[in-house]
C-alpha cells in the first residue's frame, strides 16, 4: 500500500503539469483570432471542406451508378453514361446537403 505522502507527492505532480504554462511545456503558443477573423476562417474552412465532400461523392456515386449502369445495359433507356451521370448528380446533391463528415472538416 502506498503511503499517504507519497499519494500527496503524486498528486502535486500532476496538479504541477496540468498548470504549466505554455512557454514551459516546450510548445509555442499560437495567437488566437478574434472576432470577425475567426469566423470567416471558420465559415471558409467549412465551406472549402463541403464543396470537398460534394465533389468526392459526386466522382464516386458516379463511378457506382456506370459500373451498375454496364450490367443494367438490357433495360431500355439505361445505359452506363446515363446511371454514371444520374448517380454523380444525386451523390453530389446529397453530399451539399447534407454537409462534410467531421473528420474532413478538421
């Protein structure tokens, strides 16, 4: 069983690190925006990472809806241009709609 001095100790230790200063813990620290600047960097960054995501899902529910489109060929009408469009439509629409996933935005 540990002592009580040495649980004291510990805990001062600890209390000693989550205090430390930024100049101390070898980190720079970076100036934080304010106001205005912080929320067209915010706004622009959501907006640059949701334009991302609509593209991404537009190229792939494309390329989805011509590999279905090659295999639905019997059908009239279908072809693998017209599901490859259709589908890069509608996965782009969705994808604008719906926002970019949390790990693209960060």
């Amino acid at each position: 069983m540990a002592d009580d001095d040495d649980i004291e100790a510990l805990l001062r230790e600890i209390d000693a690190m989550n205090n430390a200063s930024p100049a101390s813990s070898g980190k720079e620290a970076v100036p934080a925006k304010k106001g205005k600047e912080a929320a067209e960097s915010q706004d622009e960054s959501k907006r640059s990472a949701r334009v991302t995501w609509m593209l991404l899902a537009g190229a792939g529910s494309g390329i989805i809806g011509a590999v279905l489109g090659t295999f639905l060929w019997v059908f009239p009408g279908v072809s693998p241009l017209a599901t490859g469009l259709g589908a890069a439509l509608g996965g782009a629409i969705t994808a604008l709609i719906g926002g970019a996933p949390k790990w693209l935005r960060d």
